[in-house]
C-alpha cells in the first residue's frame, strides 16, 4: 500500500480539493477528506472492477496513519465495510450489488463511572437523517461492543436508528480487573448512568429509547428497566440470561461452600467451563473470527463472578412478573448456553401486556453474530421489524437536561410523572489509551467525539 497526493478532483461536497488525497491499495482505494475545523471523515470508493467482479468480497486488511493519530485495521466482513477509528467520526458505506446504502457514522468515547473506572463506549449513527429512536446496547459475558456487536450496530444504524454502546467494567476496552464482576449492580449503574447521560442531550430528548441485551445483557436490560420502569419504551432479548435451567442449577451445597470463599479468593479462576465459544457459534469461519478477537474473555469465570451471575438469575427468575415494558424475546430452540425454556418462562410470566417470542428451530445462542448469513439476516429482520412497529412519535418520556451537582457529578431528572431519578452520571474524559486490562494492543488517541 502507498499514499500518494492526488491531482485536483471535483467533488460535490464543501471540502477543498488541495485536502483530499488518495491512499491506494491494489484491490480497493480510499478517499481521506481532511474538512477544515473538523474530523477526517475516511470515505470508501471500491475499485471499479475489482468490485463488479466479486461485491462481496470482504476488504482486505489496512492500517493508515494520518499524522501522529492511528487508524485500527479493518476488520473482514462480508456485506460492509468499516475502520475503527479511535476518536473519529467514521463512515461506513454498504455495497448491494453495484449501489451504495446509507452510510453509518461510528464514535469512540470514553468516560470515567463513580468508581474513577475509565469506561469505552461507542456509537453507530446513520449520517443522512435524524434517528428514528435510539438502541443502547447490553453486551454479554466476557464480550465487548466495538468489534463483537459491530454488525448489530451497523444494521441497526442503516436502519435509521442511533445505537449506543458500553464496555462493562473489565470488559473488551475498558479498563478494571479482567471479566471480574464484583457487584452486578455497578454494571447496571454504569449502564444506566451513561444511557441516561446519551438521553438527555438535545437530539435525543424526545426519541424513544429501547434496550438491546444479549445473553447475560439480556439480564442487564431487565434489570435497568427495573430500576426505571417508565423510561424504557422497550426491550429487545436476544438468547438472554433471567433464569437458571434447572437442567445447570448448582446444588444448594455447592453455592453455600463457594459463598464462604468468595471473599477469600473472589477473582480466582476456579470455576469449570466448557469451550462457550465452541458451544455457542454455529458457523465455523464465525466462531474462529470470534476466538481471534483478544477483547473477548476466553477463560475460566472468576469464583466472584459466577456467583453474581448466579444471584442475579436466580433474582430475575423470581421477579419475571414484574416485567411491564413492552419486549421481543428471541431464542434458538438448538441453544446449549442459555435454556429456550427460559424464554418461555420470561414470555408466560412477564406483566408485560406488549409481549412478543420467537424461537428459532435449530439455531444456536449466537443468533447474531454465531448462524450462517441466512440466519442472521432473518433474525435482524425480525428485531428490525419490531422496532419499526414500536417507535412512535411522541411516545417517548420527555428527559430535562443534566444539572450540576455539588460534588461535581452530574445527574439527570425525568420528566415522567411516576419517577424522578438522581444518579451520578459518568464524566466525559479525553485521554491517551492503549488496549486495557493486560492485553498488548498499539496505543491509540482517544479523543471526545460528541
């Protein structure tokens, strides 16, 4: 690959021709439009005939530095095409056949929760209208948002939604004890804290707002919605975590021995496992991109971890009635991580009068990002489908902007009749980060993207 400086070329939109250059590659080329008082905006023009050949041949690994700020390698996706850039906004073009879809902004961001943890987040906008409503993504055990739930927030965003996401602490790019739990509640507080933070700001006030929650996330959005009942206006479950199977329930002597000892020894690695990934992702070329990605915790749960996980399902399984917000379950009936049977319980006990299931014969947990392309694209149409039906105008609460506190952490306040809320919100920080919790990774500049 080589960067060259590109003769003048005309272009409909306001940027200078003297900014732009071309940085060639044998198979694909890349626009770098450099806007005065703005961030580059990386734009992607397939090559004529390399692209009419083949369309969907995934793009080729890159990594381009533009000045001292680095961009991450592309990752291969069959379908799309993204950069991850750390700090910039960044566009993704969708090619179907010869003709591009919407284009998809994508935003980095880290914040800092009440605990001084430095938290990632993310977020996937469609660039060429307001948002329909707005998505906050709940990852599952040991998984991240950035890589791992990218094609949910492409998909989502080229829908017409605005998609946000959150690294648990210890989790995929944020920055903690790796993949340890040592409340539940904190990651529910986080979430809620940064979800809320997202809500307020002016464009977002009046949208409706729904969770997304995947596997152990699916536990995350339930118990957010019990933490504020009417600010939800939805939930989206894929595969998730709000009972045990009785089928893997531990015996009661079991917990009562790991309970005495989780003080003493709450991040040892002691709890057996088998391979989830193995168990969890059908398509072999899928579940190997899977295991590649070194944000995603690949090793045994810590003691602490898996008895939080444990005491919040078990909670869930007890309080499934008082579910109320409206919500789309989905399951693989062939699902060996997470029992459908669950599903079925959330389905028939929840008090919610708005209540939707769909199992899916012989697909496994990853409905999303684990089945053959086929799948996914079915599942993605039917949450598509269900969010179309449920995003109206004007049904959403109402969010007040953020006051100062005393202390320096910010709060928000609702407008709903029924609930006012004071939590901390997270501070927004701009640092210089690298790749957190141990793993080797090349050091990037994050920088505020909002």
């Amino acid at each position: 690959m080589d960067r060259r400086a590109s003769p003048p070329i005309r272009s409909g939109s306001s940027s200078l021709a003297a900014d732009k250059f071309w940085i060639v590659e044998p198979r694909r080329r890349y626009v770098l439009d450099r806007r005065p008082s703005s961030r580059p905006v990386l734009h992607f023009a397939a090559d004529p005939h390399s692209h009419a050949a083949d369309p969907s041949r995934p793009v080729l690994h890159l990594t381009v530095d533009l000045h001292r700020h680095r961009l991450h390698r592309i990752q291969e996706r069959r379908g799309f095409r993204g950069v991850a850039m750390a700090g910039f906004v960044w566009s993704v073009c969708c090619f179907a056949g010869s003709s591009m879809k919407m284009e998809v902004e994508y935003q980095e961001e880290y914040i800092r929760n009440s605990r001084g943890v430095q938290l990632f987040t993310c977020r996937w906008l469609p660039s060429s209208s307001s948002p329909l409503a707005l998505v906050f993504l709940c990852h599952g055990y040991g998984m991240e948002c950035s890589g791992f739930m990218r094609e949910c927030g492409v998909r989502l965003a080229r829908a017409g939604y605005a998609v946000f996401g959150i690294d648990y602490e210890g989790h995929g790019r944020s920055k903690g004890s790796r993949c340890y739990i040592k409340k539940f509640e904190n990651i529910v507080n986080d979430c809620y804290n940064f979800f809320k933070s997202v809500s307020v700001q002016e464009e977002y006030r009046n949208k409706c707002r729904f969770l997304y929650g995947e596997s152990m996330g699916g536990a995350v959005a339930l118990l957010l919605h019990k933490k504020d009942p009417t600010f939800w206006n939805g939930a989206i479950l894929v595969a998730p975590m709000c009972k045990i199977s009785e089928k893997v329930k531990p015996h009661p002597v079991i917990v009562n021995i790991l309970t005495r000892v989780e003080d003493v020894i709450p991040k040892w690695k002691i709890v057996p496992t088998k391979d989830v990934i193995d168990a969890a992702f059908k398509d072999p070329v899928k579940r190997e991109q899977i295991r590649s990605n070194n944000l995603i915790y690949q090793d045994k749960p810590r003691l602490k971890t898996a008895l939080e996980m444990l005491r919040t399902s078990m909670s869930l399984e007890n309080s499934l009635s008082e579910v109320t917000l409206p919500f789309f379950v989905l399951h693989g009936e062939a699902d060996i991580v997470t029992d459908p049977e669950v599903s079925r319980a959330l389905y028939e006990r929840a008090g919610s009068t708005d209540k939707t299931i769909r199992l899916y014969p012989e697909m496994w947990h990853g409905l999303t990002s684990g089945e053959p392309d086929e799948n996914v694209d079915t599942v993605f149409r039917d949450i598509i489908g269900w969010l179309e039906k449920h995003t109206t105008v004007g049904n959403a609460v109402t969010v007040q902007p953020m006051h100062p506190f005393r202390n320096g952490v910010e709060i928000c306040t609702t407008s709903a009749s029924s609930a006012t809320t004071n939590n901390p919100q997270p501070q927004r920080t701009v640092s210089a980060g690298s790749y957190c919790c141990g793993l080797k990774g090349r050091r990037t500049l994050h920088h505020s993207s909002l």
